[in-house]
C-alpha cells in the first residue's frame, strides 16, 4: 500500500512538472509569433501619461483595434 502511495504521488508530481513546461512553451511560441511581435510594437509605441489619457485614447470604446492589440 505504501509502494502505491508513492508511486501515485511521484506521478501526480511529474504530470504537474510536465504542464508547467507545456504551459511555458505555449506561451513561448505565442510570444514569439510575428503576430504577437507586431501587435506588441504597436502598443509600445503608444503615447500617453497616465491610465486616464490612456483610457480616453485607446480604451475599449474608443478604438477597437488599438484595445484589441
């Protein structure tokens, strides 16, 4: 009983280990996509001061495109 106890508790232990890594590289591949990488320059090179003027400029009901990068 003890034998399976430990062996169960191993294998949750890998499967864990083993969604951790599957979850990094996803993300990996998305953020390396040329998708990602154009959307994210288009971000960065908005201009604003705080979370106010960022709101009135490119919030959700002021430009649909610019809050969907």
């Amino acid at each position: 009983m003890i034998i399976a106890l430990v062996y169960y508790t191993l294998t949750i232990r890998n499967q864990n280990r083993a969604r951790q890594a599957q979850l990094m590289m996803s993300l990996y591949e998305a953020y390396r996509s040329p998708e990602f990488r154009k959307n994210w320059g288009e971000v960065m090179d908005q201009e604003y001061t705080d979370f106010d003027d960022y709101w009135g400029k490119y919030g959700s009901q002021v430009t649909r495109e610019a809050w969907s990068n």
